[in-house]
C-alpha cells in the first residue's frame, strides 16, 4: 500500500479503504482459486495494483468516460482504475466465468458502483467504449480486431479514443505494423522499482 500513496499522494481516504481492502479479499479468494500466483501475492501491491495504475498516468480518465477491460483475469487493470477513477465507468470481460466470479465478488465488496463484469468474450460484446484497456492478453495484432469495432467516435478525453495496452520486453516487431500512430510509455519513467525496467503503457489511437 506504500507504493501505491508514494506515487499516487492525492488519493482521498475512501480510495485508500479500497486500496487497502483489495489484499484480504484477494487473499481469501486465491485461497480457493488460484486467481493470482501464491509467490507473486507477496508483491500484490507492486506486480498488480502499481502496475495497472500506469495507465493512470498515461490517461487521467474524464468523468462519464465508458472504459472496456478485456481480458479482465483477477480484475486488472480495471479494478485498480476504477478505485481511482470513481466518475468514469468500467465494463470488466472475460471469457472465464470462475474469474469473473471473483471480480463480480471484489467489484461489490470494494463499493464500485461505476464497475460491473460480465463473462463474455469482446467479439461477443454489445456497446462503445471510449478507451480499451488490457493487460497483455495476445499480441496488439491479434487483439485490434477484437475491439476496433468498439470504439466511440464520442471524444471525452485528452487522448483520441483507442487502445491502452500494458506489456513488456521487446515489442519491436509486434508494433511494427502500427508503427505510424502507436505511441509507448517506459513504465520506468514514473515507477523506480526493477520490475518495471521493460515494461511499457502502448497506446493506439482508434
């Protein structure tokens, strides 16, 4: 929880109840499913909450903006941006019902009321959606196809509406194709700790 107020000082108190709520609930649901691995729940904080989180610093996100997490696995990175983006609406996916059963659990025991999740596959998925956001789930090649037709032509925000895709090491020959308009953050920029050294924020306007 250190990690998260260092780099993040302005939350409110109920953003840090949150915060601090999601390792006990985590916790008592990787007792039964293994949501997380055991040894990584020991850098919770850092591997997961943190890590999600630099798409905050990328995409301040505006009140009423509809943000679509595909992919969603244990609930990142949409459940640690919906805590910090209360005004903005989360859609939380994936095709795994026994996931989105733990999301759907620490979606309503967290408080967010601007979160749902829902067990469906993103081609399957009715609506528009001003941003985007997964956690690595394939290459950017194949997951473009999936969402492209999702986009809001609704402009709310700083950034044109698009893709922000979190991944790591050498992505050179995956954003070749989109080299034209995909720009990248160094995670390492805003977070000093060695496991952000190769990991990037990717986003591509759509």
């Amino acid at each position: 929880m250190d990690k998260i107020i260092k780099y993040f000082p302005s939350l409110t108190d109920r953003q840090k109840q949150q915060f601090e709520a999601m390792y006990p609930l985590y916790e008592e649901w990787n007792a039964q499913i293994n949501v997380i691995s055991r040894k990584d729940m020991e850098h919770f904080y850092e591997h997961h909450v943190l890590h999600s989180l630099a798409i905050a610093k990328v995409m301040p996100f505006a009140p009423m903006s509809e943000i679509l997490d595909v992919g969603t696995g244990g609930g990142f990175p949409g459940v640690p941006l919906a805590i910090m983006f209360p005004d903005a609406r989360f859609t939380l996916i994936d095709s795994i019902g026994k996931k989105i059963k733990v999301v759907s659990d620490v979606i309503d025991r967290l408080g967010l009321t601007n979160t749902k999740a829902q067990q469906i596959r993103a081609e399957q998925l009715d609506g528009e959606f001003d941003f985007v956001v997964s956690r690595a789930v394939t290459t950017l090649g194949e997951f473009v196809p999936w969402v492209k037709k999702k986009i809001s032509k609704t402009q709310y925000n700083t950034l044109r509406n698009g893709i922000l895709y979190l991944k790591g090491g050498d992505l050179t020959n995956e954003l070749f194709p989109f080299r034209h308009k995909v720009k990248t953050w160094d995670i390492s920029e805003w977070f000093e700790e060695e496991f952000f050294e190769t990991k990037k924020v990717i986003y591509l306007p759509l």
